[in-house]
C-alpha cells in the first residue's frame, strides 16, 4: 500500500477510472435515478429517486445533450451510475453505445454502483 498524491492510499495501480476521476476528465453519468432496492446506506438524494438522466448535472433530454456535455468537459471517459442503470438497461446501453461511438474504442467506461449486501 501507498499513499498518493490525491490525498489516498492505493495497493498497486491506480484504476483507469479513478486516474480519470483525479483529472477531472470522468463525465458523470447517471441513468436514472429508479432502483428496485431500498439500502438503508443509498446516498441517492430524494429528489433524484426518479426516472430522470444527467450527465454531470445537466439533465438529459436526448443522447445530445450527454455528446454536447463530454465534449464541453473533454471527457475520455464515464462513469454510469444511478439508482440503478440496469433497471433502465435498454437506454443504459443506448447512452454506453451513443458514446463508444462518438469518442471511441479507448473512451473509458466505469461501472459506479453502490455495495449490494
């Protein structure tokens, strides 16, 4: 184990999600807000509990709108996130695909989901 300079300790390497993350070049992108669990430990706020997208904090109205937001960041990558992406799993894999497509194989995806016990 070692301490980095982020102010953390890591064993090994550094995740390529994270090494993004620390840059600031990880777009957060978040599916919806629906999860069919009810963790007593979910950070989910109340009010994105809904069927809503964003991508950062923008909200999604088209596959656009997270385009426009990755490029605006100079995104290299995302993490997908929510309540929970796979309970929305067609729109998940349309957004996942929509960006694979326009910025390419080696435009990194991360999984982000909560512990599961």
């Amino acid at each position: 184990m070692r301490k980095t300079k982020y102010y953390s300790y890591v064993v090994g390497e550094l995740p390529k999600g994270c090494q993004l993350c620390v840059q600031g070049a990880k777009l957060v992108l978040f599916t919806t807000g629906v999860c069919p669990r009810d963790c007593f430990y979910c950070p989910l706020s109340p009010w994105r509990r809904e069927d809503v997208s964003y991508a950062n904090e923008r909200p999604v109205k088209s596959i656009d709108d997270i385009i426009e937001e990755a490029k605006i960041q100079v995104a290299l990558g995302a993490g997908v996130t929510g309540g929970d992406p796979l309970s929305r799993i067609d729109r998940t894999v349309e957004y996942i695909k929509a960006l694979k497509e326009n910025f390419g194989e080696k435009f990194t995806l991360v999984p982000i989901r909560s512990l599961e016990l």
